[in-house]
C-alpha cells in the first residue's frame, strides 16, 4: 500500500510564524547547519528542567512514607544492596520495586554511580527518608540526564523526519517544532518536579516510532519492548504497534520471514530482560515480577484522576455496585471499544502519517477507560498528541495546544500537593507564550498602547470551528474559576474536595472530546489514503 503524496516544500506554511518562540530562533535560518540553533534549545531546556529542580519534590518531608522521590531513591539502595533474587521481594510495604526488570537495571546503575560519590545514600533501610542537599542534587541529575540521553535526541530526530518526509519544513523550522515540544510543561514538572524518569520511557517509544517511520522493523520491535521493560504503562501504545507490524506482515501478501524477524527481535530483548532473574532465582521470580508490575487489587483508579471511571463515580459508586473482578472486565470492555477504531485503521492503510494520530487516539482510550489509572498517566497520550505538532494545520495545533493545557490543570491538585504551584503557573504561562498562544493579549493592548505591535502571523489559540471555540473557551472559564477557588476559597466542610472533583468533571469532559476528535481525525486522514491507492 503506498503513501499519500507527500508535500512539496513550496507548499509549507509554517504556522508558529510571529510567536515568540520564532523571534528566538529564526535569525539562524541562513546557517548551513542547524547544530546551533539545536544547541541553544537544549541549553534553554537544561536551564528550565534545573530551575523546576529546585524546588519541591514528591513527599518532600513528609515521614514516614514520604513519595515518588523516595520510592525512586529506594529503588537505588534496593538493587545495589541486596542479590538481583531480592529485588522483587524485599520489605514490599515501604515502596516496594513495582516497575518492570529494565527500571531495575536503571536504578541499579544510578545507584552504583551514586554509591562512588557517597555510599551513605543508599544504605539499606538507614538511608530511609534521606533528604540531604547533595543527595537530592545527583537525583535532579539522574532525571536531567535520563531524559537527554533518550527523550531530547528522540524529539529532534523524529521533527527531522516529519521535516524532510511529510510537511517538507525547512530545517530551522524543524527546530522550532522540537523546541515547541520540549518546552511542554507537563514532562518537566512531572520529573523534574514531582520526580519520575518518564522520560526513558517516552523516549524508547518514541524511538521506536521513528524506526517504524524508517522502516527499521526490528529496532522498533526492539526499542518498544525495551519502553514496556522499563514501564508497564507503554503498554498503552502496544495495540497500534502490533497491528501496524501485523498488517506489515500480511499485506499485500503474507510474508512469514518478517512476522520471523519481528517474533525473534522480541523475543531476544525480553530474554535480555528477564533473563538475569530466571538464572537467579527460576520461574518463581516472572511470577512475582508479573504480581507486581500489574496490582489489579489496588482499585479501578488511584486517588482522583480525570477519567471515565473516576468523573462518574460522584454519581455511580462502582465500588459499591460491582466486585474487583467484574470492574477489571468491565474496563477491559470499554477500552477495547475505545481501541477499535484506531487498531482497525492502522491496520488496514499502513498509514505512517497515521501512527502518531492512532497512539494518541489507542493511549487515551487506555487513560480513559482502563483499570488503575494514576493522573501521570495522562503523559502517555501527552506524547503522541504533542507529536500533532509536525501537522501543517492551524486547527490541529490550536487543538494540541488546547490538550496540553487540559493535561497540565488536570495535574494541578497533585502539583499543588508536591508544593510545586509555583512551577505550574510559570511554565504554562511560559509554553503558552512561546508558542503564541497569548498573542491575542496584543490585539487589545495595542488599542490601548498603540506602539505595542501585533503579531501578525501568530497561530490563533481557537481553532476555525465555531463548536470548538465555545467549548475550548468554556473550560478556560471553567478551569480559572477552579483554581481560584482551590488556592484561595476554603472548600465546605462537608465537600472538601469540591474542587478537585470540578478538575475532574471538567478535565475529564474535556479530554472526552479530544478523544472523539481523534478518531474523527483519524477517519478523515484515512480517507484521503485510501483515495490516493
């Protein structure tokens, strides 16, 4: 099955044109090469992930469990001082290892650089709560360097290929695109405020799909377990994965050699992967492994996340009505529902332009609708929907856009619980700003300050749909209003959590109906491929 007809690089229109984030870079369009201009937007990236560092973290001084900053420093001292047998047993109350075999490995590395610094760090059970200056700045670091080993060189090269092989963007503007994606707030809050490494995770994904993109199926195949292996939760992006490979295989005509090649690619990384706790402790150690990275007996969702499970249980308490079991079926129906659409057009066009359209519709459905979702969660279709970006469409960016500033309110309760506000505000502010999306203040400060210029060519925050820009507009309302409300009106003392479920409601509703627009999406883009066959 071919691909649509790509762009001509005439027919580019490059729609960040008069935003702040253009004004930075554009004077470089004339360099031969674009390393510097690349270089500039990963020292300024460097620079906000460090000033994020700073601040408050996950259970920051808060005894005896305190959070995800301690769980990951844990997870240092488990894996550098106890047999790799041990690692998926040890003293499971006090945050026991729950991620896949490659984040053991991970910790296992960082712990030993750390254990050269400082061996004081990571002391089985006497380093527990530790919270020491010095400690606190190599795990900032561990995080920064995680995510430009993986994460950053992933972004650039996948614009790259958006550049050169669909939107036919001149290399500066690729750039652009890049820097637009790595000034999103909602990865560097999250692990560089909250603290995870999300962004190994992401990043391997994201591998991944540019490999698909360069036909590379093995690698994909390769760096998609390797995401899984590190995080259970890129499971998210595993149906479009497999039915993308599987339509490979069979269209036009069945080919066993590469359903072969695929099998055998897997295979190997998950023996890299498992392979070392076989050896140590046998099959009893995959069971365990399994037992913890998939913890069915915590609930349908964790805490109050914006999804379909948790908006409507203030109305129907599903706890109360169904069983554990019959809530994972349940879920497990309503996601595959979710799923089909994206699953049945990625299979049936081959479509790459398709693939990063299909993940982000497949990854919200698992958000909306499958058993134990965290709020971080919303990182996993985060991901693919910023990808959108690349698409020369003023109304899929304004979208995008929209999205990202959805993901981000829908955070605020636990970003306000980690003490990171501040950090919220500033860089949804800043993002917003330097992708243009504040461009309209200009338009009524220049009635008022005639010298103010306006911008122009900005991109326009609503998108040309009238439908959308009144339900984009409502929930901008709808979330200042929230806010306020969370940081400066007391709640009832019989709702004192009035304002979370509100960020909930309308979070939830909101990311409804970029789901529904996604799979619109989806049909309409599939369309024009299949015309064009």
């Amino acid at each position: 099955m071919g691909e649509a007809k790509p762009l001509e690089k005439s027919d580019f229109v490059f729609l960040f044109k008069g935003s702040p984030l253009n004004d930075f870079l554009y004077p470089f369009k004339k360099a031969a090469n674009q390393w510097v201009a690349r270089y500039i937007i990963i020292i300024f990236a460097i620079i906000i992930r460090c000033a994020v560092g700073l601040g408050s973290y996950s259970g920051q001084n808060t005894s005896p469990m305190f959070g995800d900053f301690e769980a990951q420093r844990h997870w240092l001292e488990i894996t550098t001082s106890l047999p790799i047998n041990e690692w998926y047993f040890y003293d499971l109350q006090y945050w026991g290892l729950d991620y896949p075999p490659l984040t053991a490995f991970h910790s296992w590395f960082l712990g030993t650089i750390g254990n050269l610094i400082d061996s004081t760090w990571f002391q089985l059970d006497t380093s527990r709560g530790i919270e020491n200056i010095d400690m606190k700045s190599f795990m900032r670091l561990t995080a920064l360097f995680s995510e430009l080993a993986f994460y950053t060189p992933a972004v650039i090269i996948y614009t790259r290929w958006m550049g050169r092989n669909y939107n036919k963007a001149p290399s500066i503007d690729q750039t652009i695109i890049a820097a637009a994606i790595l000034f999103l707030p909602d990865l560097i809050i999250i692990d560089h405020g909250h603290f995870q490494y999300n962004s190994i995770m992401l990043g391997l994904a994201l591998l991944a799909l540019i490999n698909l993109l360069y036909d590379n199926i093995a690698l994909a195949s390769i760096f998609f377990t390797l995401s899984i292996g590190f995080k259970q939760m890129a499971l998210y992006y595993a149906p479009i994965f497999f039915f993308y490979l599987l339509s490979l295989c069979v269209f036009p005509r069945l080919n066993l050699l590469k359903l072969i090649y695929i099998a055998i690619s897997v295979l190997c990384t998950l023996g890299f992967l498992f392979g070392p706790f076989i050896y140590s402790g046998g099959f009893l150690q995959i069971n365990q492994i399994l037992y913890r990275i998939f913890p069915f007996g915590r609930g349908i969702f964790e805490d109050k996340v914006a999804n379909f499970w948790c908006a409507t249980n203030v109305v129907i308490k599903y706890k109360n009505i169904f069983t554990t079991s019959q809530l994972q079926k349940l879920s497990l129906l309503f996601t595959l529902i979710g799923i089909s659409p994206s699953c049945y057009f990625i299979f049936i066009t081959q479509n790459k332009r398709l693939l990063a359209w299909c993940l982000s519709a497949c990854s919200m459905s698992f958000f909306l609708f499958s058993f134990q979702v965290h709020e971080k969660s919303i990182l996993l279709p985060w991901l693919p929907i910023t990808l959108l970006l690349n698409e020369v469409d003023a109304d899929v960016i304004s979208m995008v856009c929209w999205f990202c500033n959805v993901s981000l309110f829908s955070m605020s309760p636990l970003l306000k619980r980690d003490g990171l506000s501040l950090q919220y505000i500033v860089l949804g502010i800043m993002s917003n700003w330097l992708m243009g999306n504040l461009s309209w203040v200009r338009k009524y400060t220049n009635i008022i300050l005639p010298f103010v210029s306006k911008r122009k060519y900005a991109t326009p925050i609503l998108p040309h749909s009238f439908f959308w820009r009144i339900i984009i507009v409502t929930f901008y309302i709808t979330a200042s209003i929230l806010l306020y409300c969370d940081f400066m009106v007391k709640p009832p003392l019989n709702l004192p959590d009035i304002w979370i479920v509100g960020n909930v409601i309308a979070s939830f509703l909101s990311f409804g109906l970029i789901f529904l627009w996604l799979n619109y999406k989806i049909y309409t883009v599939s369309q024009v491929k299949l015309k064009t066959q």
